[in-house]
C-alpha cells in the first residue's frame, strides 16, 4: 500500500503544479460578484441565490475537474509514456490505478474544501451573521465531493479502454443518465410492455444515481439533512466506486501498452 | 535466447523488427500469446523480481513538472528506499549520468540527450543487477553515444548484466559481449560478433592515386574518386598488383583486409527476407 | 524605433475598430428598437421540461427565473403595458423548479388576481399559485394570509377568505389577528377598515419594494375612503345639528366639527361636492388614482 500512497502524492503535486487549482480564482471571483449583484436583483432570497449558485458552481467546475483531469490520470501517462518507466518497478498495476484516483480525489477534497470557504465568505457578506442552520451547506458540499469522488472512478474505469475523447464523452453521458435514473425506475409510460418496464428498472438500479447526491434544494432554504441520509450516500459512493475502480483494474492488468 | 549473468548482450535488428517488443514483453508491459520468459530465475510475472531490474524505455518522457531530483526521488521511493539512503543515492545517480548541475530544472526543459541520461540514472538508481536498456543512444550526438558507452561499460566493470537493444551497429560491435539478431520479428541468431559475421576475409582492398597517362590492367578493377583509386581484389593477387602500381609510379595510400561487417551480414538478411516476400507475392499467394 | 512605433499603429488601429463596432452597435439597437413588435419571448413553457433540463440546479434556475419575474413585471410597468401574459406561466415554472421560493408566492398572488392595471386581474391563477405553495410549505402560515387577501380582495368571496384565515390562524406561530380576521370577516363582509387593516399588514412585512409600493398606493385608497366617510359623518351631523347641509367644508371647521381642513395623502385638502357629499380636490392625483382603481 506504500505504493499507493507514493503515487498518490505524486499525483496531488503534478495536480498542484498543472495549475487545476488557479480555479479557485475562478470561483472567488464568481462568489464575489453574485454578492455584489445579488441584493440589487434578489430581494428576499438574497441566502437562496448565494447558496444554490455557490453549490452549483462547486459542483460544476468540480465536474469539470472530475472529467477531464480523471480520464486524462491514465490516458495522458499511457499518451505520453511516462508509465513505462513506473511498470517496470516493482509496483502492480492496480496500485497505480489506485494512487492516481487517491490522489485527484485528495484534489478535489482540498479544492472543494477551498470553494465552500469561499462561499461562506459570500455568505456573511450578504447576510452579515451566520447562524447554525447554515452549516448544511458544508453537508451539501460533503455529498458534492462524494458525487465528484464517483465520477472521477468512472472517468478512470472508461479512459482504461477507449480514447480521452470517447472517454469524456462517455463519463458525462453517464452523469447526465444518473441524474434521471430514479426517473427511469418510476416511468410510466403507456405503451411499455412488462418486460421493458422491468428492464428499465433493473437499469435505473445499475446506474449511478447522482440524485442520491442531491441536497442543494433544502440547504438553500435552510433546510436540514437527515444524518442517515449522509451515511448512506456514503457507503453507496464508496461500493459503487470500489466496483468500478475493481472493473478497472481487470481491464487494465492486461492491457498492451503500445 | 538466452543472456549471461554478468555479460553485455546486444539486440540487434532494424527499425520494425521487434526488439522494442521483445523488451516490453520482458517488462510485462505487453503480454505473449504463447510463449515463456524468466528472469533472474524467476518468472516475469513476479513483481518483486523488478526491485532487481532497470528499465531505460525507448525515448523516455518522463513527467515534465519533475526536476530530475524529483523524479529521482519519487522513484526511489517507490523501490521502498529509506529517507537518507534516498537522497545519498539520488545524488549520486545524478552525479553518475551528469545531470548534477541540472537536477533543480524541470524536465520539460531538457533536451532530449539530458532526458536519456535521467532515464539512465532512473533505471540504475536502485542498484539492480540486470539493466535493460532499449535504444539508449538514440537521438543522441556522438558525445551523448560516447557518454552511454561508458556508462555501459561501468556497469560491466560492476559486474551486472546488462541487455540493450539497437539498430547503430557500431555499437554493438564495440560494446557486445555476445548478440542476438531480430529481424522481421524473427530471432536469426545469437552468438559473439565475431561468430556472426564469419572470421572470413573476403580479400584486400588497395587505395592508391595516379595522375599518369599510361592506363594499366589494375585500373579497369578500380573505383575512381577524383584522383583516388580503389581496387578490391583477393589476397593472392597483391603483390602482382602492388608491381603493377610501382611500374606505374602511382602513389599507394593503403593497403587493407576487408572484412565483412554486421551491417552486411544485416543487409543478407534483410534482402533474403525481401526476396522471399517477393517470391511469394510473384506466386500469388 | 520601429517595432514600438507599429504596436503604437497597431493599437490605434485596435482601438478604432472598437470604436467602429461600438457606433455600429448602438445604430442596430435603435434600428432593432423601431422594427421591434411587441413579443414577449418564453422559450419553455412547460414546467416539467425546464425541471428536467435543469440537471440537478434546480434552486439556481428557480432563482434566475425568478429574477425574470422581476424584470417582466417592472419592464411592464415602466412602459406602462398592461398585458401580462407571460406572468403565470413564469411563476409557474419558478415555484415548479423550485416550491419554497416565498417571496414568488406573495408577490405571484397579489399581481396575479389583482385587476388591470396593476395586476393580470386572475385571482384564480393566485389561488391556484398559493395552494401549491401550502401544499409545499404547510408550515407558512403567511400563504394563509395571501390566499385570504385573494379571496378578500378580489374574488370578494368572504366565506373563502374567511376559511383561509382561519386555517392559518391554526398555526402557533400565526399572528392574532387572523384569527380575529377570520371572525371579523364571517360576520360582516368586506369593510373598509378591514381593508385597511389587511394592507397595513401587507405592508409592514414585506421587503419587496414592488409589493409595499403596491400596498402603499392601497393602504393611501383607503385612506382617502376612510377620510371621505368621516367626513360625510361629520356633514350628516352638520345637518342634523343645523338643518341644512353645509356647501364648503370650511363650514364644518367652523361648526367645530373639524379642527381644521383635512388633507388627502397626497395632501391636496378635500372638499365637499354640489351633493354635499364629502370628495377628492380636483388637483388631487389621488382622484386618478381612485377612478382607476374602479
């Protein structure tokens, strides 16, 4: 496991030193003209408005992140060869994979971390007081890194076997389906026959349900989130990623590096 | 095929021929269809077997946010070496292959013969006995090939085995304790250089210039360069033609054996296999 | 030097096509202006479909419609257009995507039921619109008090309003008086001071400006209809005490009914018609402002 680890941590610097985290200038700036604007065109809900753009934008540009740096963990070392030099020491296959995604996700950790202080900074300054019930937002910011968390193993799982491109393509193509999931399990459509309706469910069960995720509704009217609901999302983000991240590990133990 | 403990082995072969295939079977980087490899006794299979392997890949790229100090260490690490031994060790790599002034420069700025010498101090750096090199001169000056050279040859004085792939047939003359010749994905042999080419002389070479009138028999063998002169013929005909020469007051530059090279030995190859395609083509098939 | 003098030619050149495109911009928008034909733009209207567009961001994309809410309106009211077409299906989707967006209720109901010109004149679109924000909220009493201002107000049903009240009033937290509302309202109906007391009410809790504006130009209506049937108490007394109905209300300050000539909000004094019946000074832009509201 000290494999892991060593390459994990090189991962977080290469992370570091690639610039991701310059987005975190991005999102300031952001947070900082929503709390300029947001009293002028939001009265009322000025709390509303902060909270669902702030978590919005964590989310977005946490996707972002997610995507494209998770399918390229792989693909750029496979492109550019610097894992040649790495399989030839005394270090599985597997270990690799699993020090890469650590390390992103350690990214995302601190990145995400970064941004929900940016967004109680925006916070104060529209509302001038903090008060207990806005501490939710660091639970919606939590389930929001265990969604990125997923995404990035998917990522990991579809750039082990098809090109960065198709790779990108695929990954959101599934974040986009695991939002509707719970969609497709309760779809009533009336002309489906049993066996179809039953297939879907049986799909929507299969698919990453992102919506599980999903808190950004209540924390922006201050509404709480049952403590249960967290650790099942949890436990649900990590089976569902050991899954794919075992998936990937199969298919990348036997795959010819050109 | 088969690489002596404490020997310098050359792969040699053409550009497509397989050495580079072969090598990254070994690394387990890609995977036979049949077929079985040990090293060290032990199967390739073995992880751990690497801790006593190096590794230089051909035209190495390593991550170009690293100084080489960095890579060095983030290598070293993962061969599980200890804090202080560490560091001792990645200076004195460094210092081995002659990136010590540039050890703090990020490699995305180095040029390609300083990346090759990184890759070098990588693939020794955890004291292994069995370095495999692939293509370890390529895309460098003659001082870079020069440097390797040597290197090469510490690492024998040093008692490891060391396997290294090319297609510059000099040096693998001048370095080889034994060869083995891939080519079309096909192992032709495996011997000394020696042994490969054949001991046979094919003859004399005479390399003399003449500014006279008078043509004699000599000249019609001979291949004329300005007012240079060079005639192939076998050793029992010297001394007739040297008398020719000194009747015809030319000036003699040298005189030679002629010996086959690998090169030539390659180029038989080489051609046998395309005749044979050729042939096949021609029948159709 | 000749690189610095062509960047110093080159920014030159830069800034003049700025300020070309900048000339040009502002003679398309006013070309764009008279050619434009009167077109408000809702791409989607179907609620559902922007829920499920939005991914997973409904509460922002509520926000924004939201804001659109607000700019439809005050757009209208700027131009002083009346049809407000676009308003309904807007709340719509903001209250779909996102049902505990409060201030969209309150300011949904009043300038959905309320009539021409303030409001799209629907009080049923407004019920509907509070129904579905009880049904999410059960917790806010204060959609109680829109729903009965609707029913009050507009639809002049006072056993609905009455009902709403009284329902609200069931909530702890629920201010006294809806209960006393409720009562009130059962009993006698629609009366001024009621309206008054309901606007007032509007009024104070709202941090909406379009809202307190709107409860504002309400609460100085029934101010007026309140002075005016003081007034009139006052002249019938007048006529019981003398006999006659007085001809100015001058005569009533000198009966000592009055202290002195009362103002309008505006603060024209009012006056006493050929009717002797008490009525706005003619100056008075709250005379305008009555005749619209009927």
């Amino acid at each position: 496991m000290r494999h892991v680890w060593v390459v994990a941590a090189n991962t977080f610097r290469e992370a570091v030193r690639d610039r991701v985290l310059y987005n975190l200038v991005f999102f300031a700036l952001l947070m900082m003209g929503a709390a300029i604007l947001v009293g002028q065109i939001s009265i009322g809900i000025e709390q509303s408005v902060i909270v669902s753009l702030g978590l919005a934008a964590i989310s977005v540009i946490g996707i972002f992140i997610a995507v494209f740096i998770g399918v390229g963990l792989v693909s750029k070392e496979m492109d550019k060869r610097t894992l040649y030099a790495l399989l030839a020491k005394p270090v599985q296959r597997w270990q690799f994979l699993l020090g890469k995604y650590g390390g992103l996700v350690v990214t995302l950790a601190v990145n995400t971390a970064a941004m929900a202080v940016g967004l109680y900074v925006a916070l104060w300054s529209v509302k001038h007081t903090l008060n207990g019930s806005d501490w939710y937002v660091l639970v919606a910011v939590y389930l929001i890194w265990l969604k990125l968390a997923l995404i990035v193993a998917l990522a990991m799982l579809f750039s082990c076997f098809t090109t960065p491109f198709l790779a990108i393509l695929f990954t959101v193509g599934i974040y986009i389906a695991g939002l509707y999931a719970e969609d497709l399990r309760t779809m009533q459509a009336m002309n489906l026959t049993a066996t179809t309706t039953k297939f879907l469910r049986a799909i929507s069960y299969a698919l990453p349900n992102f919506e599980n995720f999903n808190v950004m509704g209540a924390v922006a009217h201050s509404r709480g989130v049952p403590a249960t609901l967290v650790w099942q999302d949890t436990a649900y983000a990590v089976l569902y990623a050991a899954i794919v991240l075992l998936g990937s590990a199969m298919i990348f133990a036997r795959r010819n590096l050109k | 095929m088969q690489v002596q403990c404490g020997e310098v082995f050359g792969f040699l072969g053409p550009n497509g021929a397989g050495k580079s295939t072969t090598i990254k079977l070994l690394m387990r980087l890609i995977f036979p269809t049949s077929g079985t490899a040990r090293i060290l006794g032990k199967s390739i299979e073995d992880v751990s077997m690497h801790q006593n392997i190096g590794y230089l890949p051909e035209q190495p790229y390593f991550y170009d946010y690293l100084t080489a100090a960095e890579l060095l260490d983030y290598f070293a690490r993962i061969h599980g070496l200890k804090a202080p031994e560490r560091s001792a060790r990645v200076e004195r790599m460094l210092k081995k292959v002659g990136l010590d002034t540039a050890k703090k420069i990020q490699l995305r700025k180095y040029s390609k013969g300083m990346l090759q010498r990184a890759g070098l101090a990588q693939a020794i750096l955890h004291d292994p006995e069995v370095v495999v090199l692939d293509e370890p001169m390529s895309g460098l000056d003659p001082l870079g090939r020069r440097e390797v050279r040597d290197i090469i040859l510490e690492l024998k004085k040093e008692g490891r085995t060391v396997l290294f792939s090319t297609h510059i047939l000099a040096d693998a003359e001048m370095l080889c304790d034994r060869v083995g010749v891939i080519v079309g994905g096909k192992l032709r042999g495996v011997g000394t250089p020696g042994e490969m080419v054949g001991i046979q002389v094919q003859g004399m070479e005479i390399l003399f210039e003449w500014h006279g009138t008078q043509a004699f028999p000599l000249l019609e063998r001979a291949a004329k360069t300005g007012e240079r002169y060079r005639a192939q013929l076998p050793e029992s005909e010297v001394y007739h033609a040297l008398d020719e020469l000194k009747a015809a007051e030319a000036r003699i530059l040298s005189v030679a054996q002629v010996k086959p090279t690998l090169e030539d030995f390659f180029m038989n190859l080489v051609d046998a296999d395309r005749a044979q395609a050729n042939a096949v083509e021609v029948s159709g098939q | 030097m000749k690189s610095s003098r062509a960047a110093g030619w080159l920014l030159v050149v830069l800034l003049a096509g700025f300020v070309g495109v900048w000339q040009l911009q502002r003679r398309i928008d006013q070309q764009k202006s008279a050619v434009l034909v009167e077109q408000d733009q809702l791409a989607f209207r179907s609620p559902n479909l922007v829920k499920k567009l939005s991914l997973e961001y409904t509460p922002l994309m509520a926000a924004i419609y939201w804001t659109r809410v607000v700019q439809y309106f005050g757009e209208k009211h700027r131009l002083h257009q009346t049809n407000l077409d676009l308003l309904w299906p807007l709340l719509d989707i903001t209250t779909t995507l996102d049902p505990h967006l409060m201030p969209a209720y309150r300011f949904g109901s009043i300038f959905l039921s309320e009539p021409p010109p303030r409001g799209e004149g629907r009080p049923d679109l407004a019920v509907k619109l509070l129904e579905r924000g009880i049904a999410a909220n059960p917790e806010e009493w204060r959609l109680y008090q829109d729903l009965g201002n609707v029913y009050y107000f507009d639809a002049k049903d006072y056993e609905k309003a009455s009902q709403a009240y009284a329902e609200g009033s069931k909530n702890p937290r629920a201010m006294i008086w809806m209960k006393v509302m409720a009562a009130r309202i059962a009993a006698e109906g629609e009366s001024p001071e009621t309206s008054y007391f309901l606007w007032l009410q509007v009024y104070e809790t709202t941090a909406d400006p379009a809202v307190k504006k709107n409860a504002e130009d309400h609460l100085k209506l029934m101010q007026v209809e309140l002075d005016l049937n003081e007034i009139n108490r006052l002249a019938d007394e007048y006529d019981k005490r003398t006999g006659h109905r007085a001809a100015r209300i001058g005569e009533l300050v000198e009966a000592g009914l009055l202290k002195g000539i009362p103002r309008d909000p505006a603060g024209y004094p009012y006056l006493l018609g050929e009717d002797g019946k008490a009525d706005l000074n003619l100056d008075s832009p709250m005379l305008e402002e009555k005749l619209m509201a009927q």
